[in-house]
C-alpha cells in the first residue's frame, strides 16, 4: 500500500475548501486531492497515494534520466569499457 | 507522457544490469528499506541479474508488516463494537490479530469497510452522523499526508463522529535501528522513494556520515531500482557513503512543503513497538494535542489485550534481513497468503508474500 502511481490530471475543482481533482491512471479516472501540489495544473502528471497526491512529475528530469542511461549504453559500445 | 512507458524499457535494463557487473568486484550487501522495492524486485527477478555476491537484503517498509500486533488487536476490538462503521486499507484485512483478523469480525457481522483513500472514510462518517467511524491510520511518511489531512478536515467540518487508530512509522529511525543491531549486515541503504517525496532527503546525511552507509534514493521501476543499485555499488567499490537522489522526477531535495507542514501541525513524534523487530524510540507519529480528541484509542477505551504471537513464525528475522523468507519452516506449509500465520505473508509488499506469489515453485525445484 505504499505504491504511489503516477496519474494525468483531467480536470481540478473545489470541494469543502480542497482542491480536487479527476485523475486519469491509464484509463481508469478517480477522485484525488490536490491540497499538497496546490500549483498542478490540468494536463500535469502528479503521482498519486491513497487519494492524494504527493508530487507533481518533474518531465524534465525524467527525460534526463533515461537520457543518462543512454549515453551510458553508447559510451560503453564506443569504447568498449564501462565509465565508473 | 511517453517517457512513463520507458521506464520499463528492456534494452536499457539490459545495460544497467551490464553496468553493475562491471562495476563490481567485492560482495555487497545492501538494503531496500520499502516493501514496494521488495515486491518489484522479487517480481522482475532484480535480484537474479546481480553479480554472485551482490546481496538485497529486504528491509521491513512494508506497513502493514510492521504494525504492531497490539494495535491490530485494538482494531479488532473496535471493529466489533455495536454501533461501529470500521474502514481500512484492503491489504489489513488479513492481518492476523492475537485471535482473527479484520475479515473474521466482518463475516461475525462487524461494518468493516474497505476504502481507497481515508477521505473516503471521512465522507461516510458525514453520511452516517449516528455512527462511529473509525479509520485504521497505518503506513509511512509516504501515507501519513493522507491521514494527516482527513483529520484536519474533520475537525474544519466539525465532523465529531470521525476518528483515526493512528500506527504511523517513521524510515529514518528505522535504518539507525536496523545498524544499531549486532547481527546487521547492510551495507548501503536503497531509501524509499515516495517516502522521500513527502519528506525530502535532508533527514539521510546524518545517517550516511554515523554509520558510513551510502543512502540512495530509489523509484520503482526496474529501471529505477537497476539505477539505484548501480549508484550503490559504485559508491561502495569506491569507498564512499552519501546520500544520492536516484529519483528525481519524483523527489525534491526539499520534500513537499505543505504535506510537510500539514503533518507538522497534526503529528508529533513518539516510540513506536514495530511488530517483530520492537520498540524503536522516536519511530512513529501519533495525533499531536490539538487532534487528540480525534484518537480512536482514546475514544474507544480498549483494555485487557494479551498479545499472542504464533509461536513458528520468524517474521521479525525476515524483516531485519536475518533470514529470507523460505528460510522458515512455515513458508508455503502451514504459512500461506490465505492462512497467514505473519504479516509478512498478508500484504503483496511484504517479504513472505512476495516469494511465495513469485518464487515458490523456483524454491521448491531447488529443495
Ligand atoms: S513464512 Fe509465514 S510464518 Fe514464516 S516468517 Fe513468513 S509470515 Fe511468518
């Protein structure tokens, strides 16, 4: 139960005082409060536990992640070693 | 969102795993402090593709495991009185208590109730104002938020026929206790995470520089958990111990200021026992004083539990990392998810559970 999972924000609004918002999670939409990533906007990723969401997404560095992964399986092939 | 997909990507996987080979000349053993990484790292058979010697030893972050079984039995307790509507995260249900579980007191007849989020169980206390309803507050930083905020919003709403069985534990007391241990082994820690988004990293410096452990933190996917066991590594082989943000797409140095400060107001620290391993000092959160009047432990004056444990089970050693999980004479025998004689055998993040969904017939072959 301490999976949290990523999830696209459709459409946010306000309910007793919270933001909240539609969440869509590869298909399947649920209710999710927005009350800890007060900026996220529609269109956003945020990760999603227990109804709440807890971080927006940052693309960027999911981006530059597998980016690193990359280059490191490029280095390797053109030199023939392993960068430690 | 593409990049979601490839995270799962198999060629890149490929060359993590090659990375680590390569970077590795010594044993290692090291440490996935969350039972999410367990589960994950059984599932895709992690473990398998390391290099003999390089060791995962699974860290006691699965929740449910680790509550202690005095609060399971207040929450039988509870969930058995008339009048009671007794809401949960699925995965407590199984749980075993000193005598039943949570499904047991609902097959007697007990309103207990299964939710996705605890606002859930906030919304049915408003639909149901001649009722008690009790929500079982367990998990780490990472769900802490979630039950900080319902009982925030009771208390704005003035919802009085609301309260939280709060069994909050804390990571970072956990990995000092787990090095404070004579037996420990763990070298480096893969720290949680989600655990990390909520609170940040500031907490795991004071711990890499005390015990001289690298601390890495680690996302989910194979491809994160490959990348969080090759920084790991090349620390180690390196000689160093600092504390790494594997995840970044997910967790900010700072954590999340809100949830944060949410928690802040609602919470307080306290000891917490953890079920199998003990009491760990400072290792929990309970309702601070201005929430007090919304602690189910105090609205239900539960008294006279004699704890039993089930004297063949060693969960307590599975979840320290003493023993892996076939090592016990129960597992897959008299131990099974839908007999469980542990915890460790309920939750899909626990050890127990995890080899038997993904490894049982491999052990069996080797036995
Ligand atoms: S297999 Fe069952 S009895 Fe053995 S340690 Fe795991 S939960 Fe306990």
């Amino acid at each position: 139960m301490c999976l949290a999972v990523p999830g696209r924000i459709v459409s946010i609004a306000e309910a007793d005082g919270v933001p909240m918002a539609e969440v869509d999670f590869g298909g399947v939409r649920k209710d999710v409060c927005l009350q800890y990533v007060p900026d996220a906007t529609a269109g956003e990723y945020v990760v999603v536990h227990v109804g709440f969401a807890i971080q927006v997404l940052d693309e960027e560095s999911a981006r530059q992640t597998l980016a690193n992964f990359e280059k490191m399986g490029i280095l390797e092939e053109e030199f023939g070693e392993v960068p430690r | 969102m593409k990049y979601l997909d490839e995270f799962g990507n198999p060629v890149l996987a490929k060359r993590l795993v090659e990375q680590i080979h390569a970077a590795t000349t010594r044993p290692w053993a090291m440490m996935e402090v969350c039972g999410g990484q367990t589960h994950s790292i059984i599932r895709h058979g992690i473990d398998q593709l390391l290099p003999d010697g390089v060791e995962m030893i699974h860290g006691p972050g699965c929740p449910v495991c680790v509550t202690p079984l005095e609060i399971i039995d207040k929450a039988l307790a509870i969930a058995a009185e008339p009048g009671v509507i007794f809401c949960s995260f699925g995965d407590m249900l199984r749980v075993p208590g000193s005598g039943q579980d949570l499904f047991g007191v609902k097959s007697a007849g007990g309103d207990v109730r299964v939710v996705y989020s605890p606002l859930d169980a906030l919304k049915i206390a408003r639909e149901n104002p001649d009722r008690q309803v009790v929500f079982f507050g367990i998990g780490f930083e990472t769900t802490a938020p979630a039950n900080a905020m319902t009982v925030y919003q009771a208390k704005r709403l003035g919802v009085t026929n609301f309260s939280l069985l709060v069994s909050h534990v804390l990571v970072p007391p956990a990995i000092a206790a787990i090095m404070e241990s004579p037996a420990c082994r763990v070298q480096a820690f893969l720290a949680a995470g989600h655990v990390c988004s909520v609170m940040g990293i500031r907490e795991y410096p004071p711990l890499a520089a005390r015990y001289g452990v690298p601390i890495v933190v680690t996302g989910f996917e194979p491809l994160d958990i490959l990348e969080g066991i090759r920084r790991t590594v090349v620390q180690l082989e390196a000689g160093r111990h600092d504390v790494e943000n594997a995840y970044p797409r997910a967790v900010r140095d700072e954590g999340n200021p809100a949830a944060m400060a949410m928690l802040q107001d609602v919470f307080e620290v306290t000891d917490r026992t953890w079920r199998g391993i003990g009491m760990i000092p400072g290792s929990g959160w309970r309702l601070s004083s201005r929430y007090r009047e919304f602690d189910a432990e105090r609205r239900f004056a539960v008294t006279g539990i004699q704890t039993n444990e089930s004297p063949l089970c060693r969960s307590g050693e599975v979840l320290q990392g003493l023993i892996k999980p076939h090592e016990c004479a129960a597992f897959g025998k008299q131990c099974t998810p839908r007999n469980p004689l542990g915890a460790t055998m309920v939750s899909a993040e626990g050890a127990c559970a995890a080899y038997y969904a993904y490894r049982r017939l491999d052990l069996v072959q080797l036995s």
